[in-house]
C-alpha cells in the first residue's frame, strides 16, 4: 500500500474551530495507517503588526517536494497575504491540493454552502419567529475570503423572500470576535435605542458576545430578543440559554476533505468545488425549546474544572521553575519536566540552528522570520520517560523537521512556531491533540514559554556583561593584566593555593630598564610599546594558574609556584628572543628580583612582595653599573 505525506496549513485563530479540525484530521490518520500529516498551525490574527505576521513563518518551514498532498485550512488562515503566499507555493509545486471554506488557487475547494446555511437560519428567525426588524452582524468582507460576503448574501436572501423591508434591516461589520458583538450590544444600549427582533451572527462568538451584554443589563432571550449565531461550537452548546445555531460539522468537513486529497492524489478526477451539507441548531435563544442536556453540560462543566485545576497548578510550577532557571539547561530540563502543561502526548522542541549557537552571545541577528538550516532537536519529552537532564541537542537539516526516526514512527504531527517578537527562535511539536488547545490556552502557554527564553538568555548576557566590568574592574587596560584591585582580589589566594598545593612559592618584582630614556629618544608612544612587549613576555612564560599584574607605571609582579626553577631565566631568554626578532625599534631590558618563600617560614605575600622588590632594585643597580 502506497504511503502519503501530507501538509497541512491552518490558523489557531478560533481555538475551538481549530480543535474540530484537529479532531477529525486524527482520525482519519487513525483510520488510514498509510496516511501520515504533518500540520503547520499558527496563532497569527488579521493584524498587520511584524509579530503577527512572524506566525506565519511556520508556513515557511515545510519543503513542497516531500509531500505528496497539501490540505489548506482556507477559511481558517484569516490574513490574505499569508493565503496568496502559500498559494503561489502551492502552484509551483505542483502537488494535489485541497482547500476548504476559501477558495485557493491550485487547490479543490470543500466548504458548506454559506449562502445556503445562513439563509436558512435567517428564514427561521423570520418566518417561523415572525422577526422582521434585523441587525446583521457581519464576519469579515474584505480579506479576500468569501465565507464573510457568503453569509451576508444569504441573510439579504432570506430577507427579500420573506419580505422583510430594507429599513428594517441594519448591517454591522464585525471581524468574527467575541468582542464584536459586545461592543455591538453596548452600543446600542448607550444609544438608548428599542432592541429589534433579532440579532443574526454570521458566527457563534459574536453573537455570544451580544448575548453576554444584554443579559448583564437584564435583558431575557429570547423574550426580548431573539439572537442566533453560526459554527455550533461547544461554547454555543453551553450557553444559557443554547444558541440556535447553524452545525457546519467541521470535524467531518476535514475527514472529508482528506478523501478528497487522497482521491487526487491517486488520479481519480473529482470536481474543483465540494459542498457539504450542514444542518441546523433550533434552540432556545431563538424560542424553540431544544436545550442542551443537563446531564451532558454537568459531564462537561466537570471535566473542564478539573483540567483547568490541573493546568493552572502545573502553569505555577512552571512559571516558578522557568523564571529561576539561569542557562538554556536549565530551562530545557524544566520544560521537559512540566512537559504534561502541554496536554498531548509527546512533545519536542527544537531551536533555530542560529538561535541556538548565539544564545549566550550579544552579537546575533535582530530580526528573523526564517528557519536556520538545521535545527536543533532541545527536549525530547515522551511519555512515561523520566526527563533527560543530559540533553544531546541533536542536530538534524530543518527540511526532514525532526530527527528520521522520529518522523518515521510519528504520523500525526503539529508545529506550532516559538518566536520573540519578530525573532524566530524555532518551532514546537506535538504528537497529539492536546487538550490546552480546546480552552484557547495554547497561545498563552507558548507566548509564556518564548518570554521565558528570552528572560534566560537576558540573564546569560547580562552575566558576561557583569563579567567584562569585573574584568575592567581588576584589569589594567593597557596590557590586560591584573591591576591593584586585582591584585587585593586574587593575589592572596594565588599565593595560599600554591604554599598548600606545592609546599613553596615565588615571587617575581620585574621592572623595565631605561624607561625614561625610551620615552625621551624614542616618545611616550613607545614607552607604551615598550610596557606591552614587557607584559606579552611575562604572559609567553608564565602559566595560565600564576598571577600576573601591572604593579605600576613600568613596573610587573608575578606569584608563581616555588616548584618552578629557573623562571626568571626564561624571563630573560624570553626578552632577548624578543629583541632579536627585530620587532622593537629600542632593546628591552628586564630588572628581576625573585623571592621564594615555603609553609615552614609563615611569610606573607606583602612581606615577600617587598623583599622581591629590594632585590629587583639590586639587580637594576646592577644593570646600571654593567655589572651582570
């Protein structure tokens, strides 16, 4: 039996909408085991802002050529830009497509026939309910997707044959939110005007939230007014009183569509446009006596106060936990840990190969809405699996989207993207449906988990940044040794772990010869020079334990282990390779006094310091004299 891979494009816009769809698509996979879909689902609304639009990069993520179908969400992906882009892909791959609600170019259309389905709740409301003053609430009607001009068409319809008079009639642009038809029933409240017959929706969360208002302000319904919606989802379902409605059956819609899709994909011809039949709610928002069931609302109302108990706890847990993790480590073995917030079975996040490398870098890109070319597999989170706090961090190239053998044994699978503002970070994948998505939590969840990774990278980058003005702090400038502040930080400690350590330590007093005549012959810039070339000598012979520091001027200390013979010979081996590389315009000169103290002698380092500079004077004198 042939297998398919199939992409699937869609929009967490309406969650409930989205979780049918999910649903049915589920169980096609489960009924089809040669089926496998891979679903690229986004939160990005109709707003033009750069954020918004940065969802959308999760469309960008799949390679054409490794499907053999795509199956379009069409009614569902509400920003027509993200629609055209994806359409032309689409086009140039010429792969078997299907879309559903909104027609696509490249691809069959399946929808319910809008026109249809609003007319006939609108036909009830007046012929049967005898309405005949109307407001209309309107989806959108400008964003290149029918469903909205569909639905108005269909109540205008209902309208004119049922005779209703044009003055009777008001329209209202919406833009399918709740809070359309809030604003919708506060308005008219204010304006102190006598509520009409009905309040038609051209979907359920508008006339929800009309429902909402004006049973606040003591108004009954349908008594007063009779208000009916469109999708039939659970929300409509439980409210009081049930919204009559139109049931489009959205889970069997996208079943349907996936024959559909595998029908063209195996060549067999179909038409460019499927209709699927809907049916209708008559319930008691608009008088009919159809309620919704006691029993089943109880059953519902249970599981759903139970989930969000469970969720909120371990929502605390998490935050509590992601806000005190201070490294990327840290804060994958927390998301594995909590993992079981997300609702579904097994979950994967994977990192912008990019992103990644420069977490705890400053320097990186600004802005990005692409995917790097490989990404990096963080947590691995599955079921009944302790969490790893070893992560392996695969890498793996972003077109196979995970590691092969995940992809081989997983064929239900979602990818939702994970971004900081306009900043992609990379993508999270759920092997299942999870249950957070039903009550609209997943947006929130992910936007919660993108600001906690970037507060920990903040954290990482403000350490280094502490880090540098420590290091300013105790360093000199000029030749990146320690300074006195280093030296009253560190010196003492390098000087005890060594007497401990080795039994005996040394200190070097090393000063330049001839400074001033440098300076006059040659200009301060070559003291300068000459101060370097004395600092990268003693760095070239000294190891990375000892301590060394500009004391002063033209003047170096260093704190090396007593075990060690011989060092200021090669202090001045050191300078006279120096000076034969040609690379001075003037011969450098080192004056060194040494002094060796071990545990038996209880010195102290101030004490040994002042004595390595008696004898470092002693040895310049020398110099001086030309005596060696």
């Amino acid at each position: 039996m042939r297998e398919y891979q199939i992409a699937v494009f869609t929009v967490d816009w309406n969650y409930e909408l989205v979780e049918s769809t999910l649903h049915g698509l589920k169980r096609y996979v489960d009924e089809h085991e040669n089926v496998s879909l891979r679903i690229f689902d986004c939160f990005g609304k109709e707003l033009n802002s750069a954020k918004d639009k940065s969802e959308y990069a999760i469309f960008d993520l799949p390679d054409m050529d490794q499907f053999d179908g795509v199956l379009v969400q069409g009614n569902q992906i509400v920003l027509q830009g993200a629609r055209e882009a994806l359409s032309r892909r689409i086009v140039e791959s010429r792969k078997p497509a299907v879309t559903i609600g909104c027609k696509v170019e490249g691809c069959t259309l399946v929808s319910v026939d809008n026109e249809a389905a609003q007319h006939d709740i609108a036909e009830h409301v007046i012929r049967d309910h005898g309405a005949r003053r109307l407001v209309y609430l309107t989806g959108f009607l400008d964003n290149g997707c029918p469903e909205g001009q569909q639905r108005m068409a269909g109540f205008l319809r209902a309208c004119r044959e049922q005779g209703v008079r044009d003055e009777d009639i008001r329209i209202v642009p919406g833009t399918w939110r709740t809070s359309d038809g809030a604003t919708l029933a506060r308005k008219w409240l204010a304006e102190k005007k006598p509520l009409p017959d009905a309040f038609i929706s051209a979907n359920d969360e508008m006339a929800l939230g009309v429902m909402e208002v004006l049973e606040e302000n003591g108004y009954r319904i349908p008594e007063d007014v009779i208000i009916v919606g469109y999708d039939n989802v659970s929300s409509a379902e439980l409210s009081t009183p049930r919204l009559s409605t139109v049931d489009g059956n959205n889970s069997e819609l996208n079943y349907q569509a996936m024959d559909v899709l595998i029908s063209k994909i195996e060549g067999v011809e179909s038409k460019e446009y499927c209709l699927f039949p809907h049916s209708l709610v008559y319930s008691e928002s608009c008088g009919c006596h159809e309620a919704g069931k006691i029993d089943y609302i109880r059953s519902k109302y249970f599981q759903q106060n139970r989930f969000l108990k469970n969720f909120y706890a371990l929502q605390d847990k998490m935050a509590e936990e992601l806000f005190e993790a201070n490294d990327l480590t840290n804060l994958m073995d927390t998301v594995e840990q909590t993992r079981s917030i997300f609702g579904c079975d097994n979950v994967y996040l994977c990192f912008n190969d990019y992103y990644f490398d420069n977490y705890e870098k400053t320097q990186w890109k600004q802005d990005s809405e692409s995917f790097g070319k490989e990404m990096v597999l963080a947590t691995q989170g599955e079921c009944g699996r302790e969490a790893d706090a070893n992560h392996l961090y695969t890498r793996f190239p972003t077109r196979q989207l995970l590691p092969k053998e995940l992809m081989r044994k997983k064929r239900f699978l979602v990818f939702y993207p994970l971004h900081y503002n306009t900043y992609s970070i990379g993508y999270l994948v759920m092997d299942s449906i999870s249950e957070a998505a039903k009550l609209n939590l997943h947006e929130s969840l992910f936007s919660f988990l993108e600001i906690a990774m970037e507060n920990v990278r903040k954290k990482c980058l403000l350490r280094q940044l502490n880090g540098v003005l420590d290091d300013l702090y105790v360093r000199d400038s000029l030749t990146g040794l320690y300074n006195r502040f280093g030296y009253k930080r560190f010196g003492e400690d390098v000087f005890q772990s060594f007497l401990e350590r080795d039994g005996s330590v040394q200190i070097l007093f090393i000063d330049i010869d001839e400074m001033k005549l440098i300076n006059d012959q040659f200009g301060h810039e070559a003291g300068d020079t000459a101060i370097i070339a004395a600092a990268d000598t003693l760095k070239s012979v000294c190891q990375p334990e000892d301590f060394i520091m500009r004391y002063g001027g033209d003047e170096f200390l260093a704190i090396a282990s007593g075990k060690r013979r011989g060092l200021e010979d090669t202090i001045q081996q050191a300078v006279r390779e120096k000076n034969g590389d040609g690379s001075l315009p003037f011969p450098l000169s080192l004056s060194v006094g040494v002094i060796r103290a071990d545990r038996a002698q209880a010195l102290t380092l101030d004490g040994c310091v002042q004595k390595a500079d008696t004898l470092m004077y002693e040895e310049k004198n020398r110099h001086k004299s030309g005596k060696q």
